[in-house]
C-alpha cells in the first residue's frame, strides 16, 4: 500500500506524532525562570503572532507537509487553559492575511523578470521571508479583559534556503513594536513569560531588559510544538534541552561579524577568517562572555554530577553520577570537553568530546551514565606535514552541564608526539586566508583530577590510500550505451519538464527508463530534514491525471505565459477527482533535535521515519543537513543541528543508523561541505584553510561516514576554495572516498549544474555518481562531455554502477 484514499490518522501517522512531541520537549530549552514556571494560572494572556502562527519549521525544502501543526493557543488549551485574548488574537490573523496578500504580490512582480528556463534561479529569488505581522497595538482593555495576572508572548521567525537572515528589525533584531508591546505587558501583568519560535537565535538584549519571569527557546519543534510547550509549561514534563549553539550578546562580538555572506556586500567569496574558532570554540579560547553558552539549558530541579574518567588504549570512558539535588523530577545532560595543549599547533580552550543524557531521575535520587571518545579524533592537523597530530602534553578532561560550567576530572598526560593520520596535502586549501590570531588560554595546566597516562602504543598510526576507489562494474552498465549510461548519471528529467515523479510531491528520482529496461527500480528521493516533503494531498481525474493543486505555482502561471505549463499539474481539479493522502510527520527542525542531545531519540526518529518512506516507496531521504552553525545568519541553520561537530556527528549518526536499519531505505547527509551562507549560494566560495576544513567542516562528515555508513552524499552548491565542491576530485574523491571510507552514491544539489556554474562533465570527473534534479541542459551537457571524449566511458560506468548498485535495494 503506498498513498491513502481516505483522510483517517494511521497507526503509524499516530505513533510518529507522539515521538515528534516527545522529541519537541526534549528539545525545547528554558533560558530563565525566575520561579514563574511551572504555571499556576488557568487563564493566560496569550500576545504574538507565534501564539497562533506558531512556525513548526522554516522555509523551503526543509519543510514539511504535514496534516497538522498545533500552536502555542491550541497547546495550552488542550491541555486545559483558557486563553483570554482572543480579540487580540484574531486581529493578528487579519494583519497576517494582508501580509501574504503582499507577500504573493510581490512574488508575482519579481516572476515577471524570469523565464521558465531561469525556474531554479526564480525559486532563489522568490525565497521572500515569512514577515510575522506584530498586531495592534496592547491595550489596557485587553489586559482588564484577558482576567489574569500571567501573560505569555510568542515571538516568531522563518527563514530558510536561498537567503540568510538579515541585521534588522522585524528579523535577527526585534522589532520597535515587539519591545513596546513586551514592555507593554511586563508593566501590566505580574509574570510576563517570553517564548522564543524563530530556527536559530535573535538579538534579545532589548527584551531581557524588561521584567520577565521566564524565557524559553522554543525553536521550531515540529507539529506538536504547541502542545509539548504546553506540557513543560504546565510541568507536566520538565525541561531538559541544552543549546546546540552558543547566543552571543550581541552580534559585533562574534569574528565575521564585518563580513559574513552578504555584510560586507561581497557574497562571492566568503573568507573563513574564523578559522577553527566556530561558536564556544571562539567564545571560550578569546574569552568572550556568551549571553547564552553552547550546552546552557535549565531545568525545574538542579543535580549534582560526580564523574570519573578512565583510560584503555586511545579510549577514554567518563562514568558519571548524576544526583538529582532539587524538588521535581527530571534529566539532565552529562557534557564532556577536552582541552587540548597548545605546543606548535594553537589550539582552541575546549571542545565537546563527548556527551550522555539520564533517564528520569527522581527527586533524591542518583542515576548514571558513561559516555566514552577516543583521543585520536581530537588530533590536530598540521598542514606543514599533511597530518593529524596529538601533541605531546596535558589533555584535561572537563565534565559538567554545560560548556561554561565544568570542573577538570582527569588529566591524560601524553609523553611523545603521535602522528594518527597521514593524509594527502590538499593544494587549493593551503593559506588562502589570514585567520584570526588567538590567545593561548591553556598551554598546558598542572595535571589535576586522576593522572592518566597513555600508553606507548596505544594510538594506530593511519596512512590513507589515495588508488582509485575500485568499483563493481556491473555487467548491465557494460551493455549500455552512452545515452543510457549518462541518463543513469542525470536525475530523471520528468520532474524538470514539468511532471510528477514516481511519488506525488517528491523533489526527484533516479532515471526510470533506463532503470526500467535493465529490471531496476529507480529509486525517488524526497527532502529531508524536518520530515519526508511529498505532497500531502493530491487529485487523480478520472483519466488517470494527477494534480496537486498549490498556492505558489499559481502565483507564477498568473505572472507570466510562460509559467502556464505548470497549469496542468498545478491548476483545479475535477469534481470527479478522486483525492488521495499522503499523511508524513513534521519532526522538530535538527536544531531542536540536537538540543535534546539524545542520539536514542534521534534514532527513533529515523526508524519512525523508515516506516513512513515505506509506506510511501520513497527509497532516499534527502536528510540529514548536517552543515556546522558557523554564523548565526545563516538562513538554513534551523536545519542543520550544531556549531559543533561531535554533536553533529552523533545526530547524524543516530538519524542515518535509524533510517537505514530498513535496508530498502537510503539517507543523503548533505551538504558536503562548506556550504555555510545562503545567499549567492550556487556561486559563492567558501574560502578557508587546511585545518579548519578538516578540524570543523569535515570532521562530522568523517565520524558519520565512518561509524553509520550514510548511502548517499549530496554535494554542496558553493564552490571551495575557487572549485565547485562537486567537481573537485580532492574533495568528493581522495577526502570522501579514500580518506573517510565513502562508498555510495555521491548526487549534486538541485541544479548545480547549470550554465555558468558546475560543468557536467567535470563532476563525473570528480566521481560525483549522480547530476541532480535532472534537466534537459544537464543531459545534454553530460552525454556531450563524454562523446567529445573529455568524460571516459569508464568514468560514467563506474557511477552508474554505483547508481544501481544503490537502486537495488531501495524501496519500490
Ligand atoms: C536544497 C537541498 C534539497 C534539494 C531538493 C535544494 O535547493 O539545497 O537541500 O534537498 O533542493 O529539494
């Protein structure tokens, strides 16, 4: 069975939306509580557009069409509050209409400059931020009405791929309106609480000014966010979510801050001037006080955590007793950093080695956990020598809550220099920038807690091999002609010419007719990350036609002639039409997912999800986004878990292990790499150096390649260092390959390849198997840059290969 003719919650739609409402309240971070929460009250005062619009996710294809998505307003009723400030409520909803009246006006303006060839570049330019209206104006009256001494305000943000946020009112900062209206309700009523809904962080210091009785990170924690708010609210649930990525106080404090993306109006080449000092890293080696730090999160009760570390071989065990000293229950997050010495090569204050969350711990109680890393993956790299590096000196262990509250329990003294891995020079990364010059905070301390010593031979040296990955070639790809070869190697070009793929909404698919000649079935792929992105409900006619009805493309076949030939699949159905449901879970976006720091969790979310491509033949989930936070601005953060790459890297992990435990099912973790800024982003060039590409931006795609064995890559848009990632044999082949251990299909984002940008060719080159989405321009560059000779025949047949070898399993 595959889609749904009728409209009722399956077992599994049902099962899948209590997970997505467990993970939102693990995921949902409390920032301040000034003993206003849990909530006494029955009635509540509820402002904001986010009460009611409260955002599930942010824009673009990191969406998901879910059935619903409750609110902050349904949340707290449902679980029986009374919302006195319906009025108020409902005069927002009257702004937000007139705001997307506008919002389509003015997609309709910016469609008349394209043409239909220029569909991706539209899409770019049509990814108009989501502007919240701010409602009128907070009366005394409202407040008489509301008959409650306790006001909750919701403030909310979208943003999404295309374009990062931008430094202004109404968006990172608040808007005058919101300060007044805050301002406004701290005066008026005793316990005013702040809810935050936007992906990433804003600029808070106006509001924190004020009176507040509580503050909370709510993210964008999927369908049940309203509700799972409601329940950690109410306390019927505590809070235990952390921050996945450092607020800084303001902006100016953070490097790039003169330069990211589009501040310093050059979007063409971005410098990574930051080097390996991303998020905590840079906050705590230059020693910056954070407004919130990385792992900061509190709860309705306090613990006391004893730990202890060992050491066997490389591999270091922290166990640590967790004592729940407060009033409620509830569970906390064991963090675990690693401060590194600073001999030839500087390195940052600390970084997260590891982490371990308990179970419910009741008041009074104790409950432990272990949480384990080896040593050799916090090795430096030495671009002089090609090389990962462990110095020879103190590595402190440091155990605590959060990255700013930790106390050294062990110090690991290592005798000698070890070399851990020898890997290939890459010539196009070498001093392209001039990185910011840290202090040194720790070179290295008196050991303190348990000395530990590491053993002669206790690290394995690695030398990568650079050969040729081999492949299987299969036979098939042997009797197939160039034309077929180079089609396998190209999405199918239905979706591009304006049809539907093998599952109705899905983003695209695997040639279908080669793959059909040759007995394999072509796999369809469908985004990712929040959840599976198809269409929820579409018609089929009488005749077999399927429409899928939809607000936007409409805008577009209005704006322009050209744009009508999308009217057939778009325009109104029949009264005959028969529909169908495709019902998939809304999760809490990979920041509310991260925030849990429970990999089990994310797991479930995986097999949950499994179930779902199942039920729908999906074979690929273009999932998980798994790109380092490196600036707050970055308009995709939401879908991207951490600063930080062990948190990354264990989510990830978690997800692809999840996901691919039904063999039929494939993840894409994406975006290989550097693709860190959203404006420009087909164009612009990350440029950054040897060490940070590896120590920060690759590092999580290493472990996760390594330790879950991810099917499928997707190559990132922007270029590296001047190349296009997805036509750089050094990256996709001698890092992914070689080095990592990669053995599956690498694809190309959504149109990299396209007139001046990624030549098709060139990425075959690479070892990039697969040209996604799949447009005509793509085939006929490919089979040109192979009959000219420019792409071997060997070359397309190894991707090929590759291609089906990935087919045969997957869903059909
Ligand atoms: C995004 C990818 C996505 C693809 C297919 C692109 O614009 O960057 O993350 O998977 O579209 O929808």
């Amino acid at each position: 069975m595959t889609a749904k003719f009728d409209e009722a919650a399956s077992e599994l739609e049902q099962r899948n939306s209590e997970l997505s409402l467990e993970v939102a309240r693990e995921g949902i971070v409390l920032l301040e509580n000034n003993g206003v929460l849990p909530l006494q009250c029955k009635k509540i005062a509820l402002y904001g557009a986010g009460a009611r619009h409260t955002a599930k996710c942010g824009t673009g294809s990191g969406e998901v069409n879910n059935r619903h998505s409750v609110s902050v307003e349904e949340g707290l009723e449902a679980c029986g509050l009374q919302v006195t400030t319906k009025m108020w409520l409902d005069a927002c909803d009257e702004q937000m209409h007139r705001g997307e009246e506008e919002r389509d006006a003015k997609i309709k303006q910016i469609a008349k400059k394209y043409n239909v060839f220029q569909f991706w570049d539209l899409m770019n330019a049509i990814a108009l931020p989501i502007v919240y209206p701010t409602g009128r104006d907070i009366t005394e009256r409202d407040v008489a009405d509301s008959d409650t001494d306790t006001a909750l305000y919701v403030l909310t943000r979208q943003a999404g791929e295309g374009m990062d946020r931008r430094v202004k009112k109404g968006e990172y900062n608040c808007d005058d309106k919101e300060i007044r209206d805050l301002k406004f309700i701290s005066e008026h009523y005793k316990n005013t609480i702040l809810v935050l809904n936007p992906g990433a962080c804003i600029d808070v210091n106006p509001l924190l000014e004020m009176k507040l009785g509580a503050v909370i990170f709510m993210g964008q924690a999927g369908q049940n966010g309203g509700l799972a708010l409601a329940h950690l609210l109410l306390g019927k649930h505590n809070f235990c979510g952390k921050l996945a990525a450092t607020w800084a106080k303001n902006l100016q404090d953070l490097p790039c801050s003169d330069s990211f993306s589009y501040l310093d109006g050059n979007t063409d080449r971005e410098l990574y001037k930051d080097g390996i000092y991303v998020g905590y890293r840079y906050f705590d080696t230059f020693d910056i006080k954070p407004k919130y730090a990385f792992g900061y999160g509190l709860s309705y009760t306090e613990f006391e955590i004893k730990a202890k570390a060992e050491l066997s071989g490389g591999e270091v065990t922290v166990k640590a007793q967790v004592e729940n000293i407060g009033k409620t229950a509830g569970k906390e997050v064991v963090q675990i950093y690693l401060s590194c010495p600073s001999g030839k090569i500087k390195r940052e204050y600390q970084q997260l080695a590891a982490f371990a969350k308990t179970d419910l711990i009741a008041v009074g109680e104790c409950g432990t956990v272990t949480a384990g890393f080896e040593l050799k993956d916090f090795a430096a790299y030495d671009e002089t020598r090609s090389c990962f590096i462990l110095e020879k000196g103190n590595y402190i262990v440091r155990v605590g809550n959060s990255s700013r509250n930790t106390t050294p329990v062990a110090t690991i003294v290592v005798d000698r220099e070890f070399i851990v891995e020898k890997c290939k020079r890459i010539e196009f990364a070498q001093c392209r920038v001039e990185e910011i010059a840290a202090p040194v905070r720790y070179v290295e301390e008196e050991p303190v807690g348990d000395i530990l010593h590491l053993d002669e031979n206790a690290i394995q040296f690695v030398q990568n091999n650079y050969d040729t990955p081999k492949v299987n070639i299969l036979p098939e790809t042997k009797k197939m002609n160039v034309k077929e070869l180079t089609c396998l190697c190209v999405g199918d070009p239905t979706l591009m010419s304006g049809g539907i793929p093998g599952v109705v909404g899905a983003s695209g698919q695997i040639d279908t007719k080669v793959c059909k000649k040759y007995g394999y079935h072509p796999a369809v792929m469908a985004d990712g990350p929040a959840g599976i992105r198809i269409s929820m409900k579409y018609a089929v006619e009488p005749n077999g036609k399927i429409k899928t009805g939809g607000k936007l493309p409409q805008e577009l076949v209005k704006a322009k002639k050209l744009f009508r030939f999308l009217d057939r699949i778009w325009s109104k159905t029949s009264k005959k039409a028969k529909f169908v449901y495709q019902f998939c879970t809304a999760w809490p976006s990979a920041t509310v997912q991260a925030q849990t720091f429970s990999p089990a969790l994310v797991r479930q979310i995986g097999i949950a999800t499994s179930c779902e491509m199942q039920q729908y033949k999906v074979g690929i989930w273009l999932a998980p986004g798994m790109n380092i936070q490196r600036y707050p601005l970055c308009g995709r953060n939401y879908e991207y878990y951490s600063e930080d790459p062990i948190l990354t890297a264990e989510m990830a992990s978690a997800l692809t292990l999840g996901v691919q435990s039904d063999e039929r099912c494939a993840v894409t973790i994406k975006h290989f790499c550097c693709n860190n800024q959203e404006d420009n982003r087909m164009k612009s060039s990350s440029e950054v150096n040897e060490r940070a590409l590896r120590e920060i931006y690759l590092k999580a795609f290493k472990l996760t390649v390594r330790k879950a064995k991810p099917k499928c890559v997707m190559s990132s848009y922007n270029k590296v260092n001047g190349t296009y990632v997805n036509s750089s044999y050094d990256l996709i082949t001698n890092i992914l390959r070689c080095e990592f251990g990669f053995d599956g299909v690498v694809m190309t984002d959504w149109q990299s390849v396209a007139k001046d940008q990624a030549v098709a060719g060139e990425t075959i080159c690479a070892e990039n198997d697969l040209i996604m989405a799949g447009d005509k321009f793509q085939h006929k560059e490919l089979l040109k840059a192979v009959k000219s000779g420019k792409v071997a025949k060997t070359s397309v047949q190894k991707c090929a290969s590759r291609i089906l070898n990935l087919c045969k399993n997957l869903n059909s």
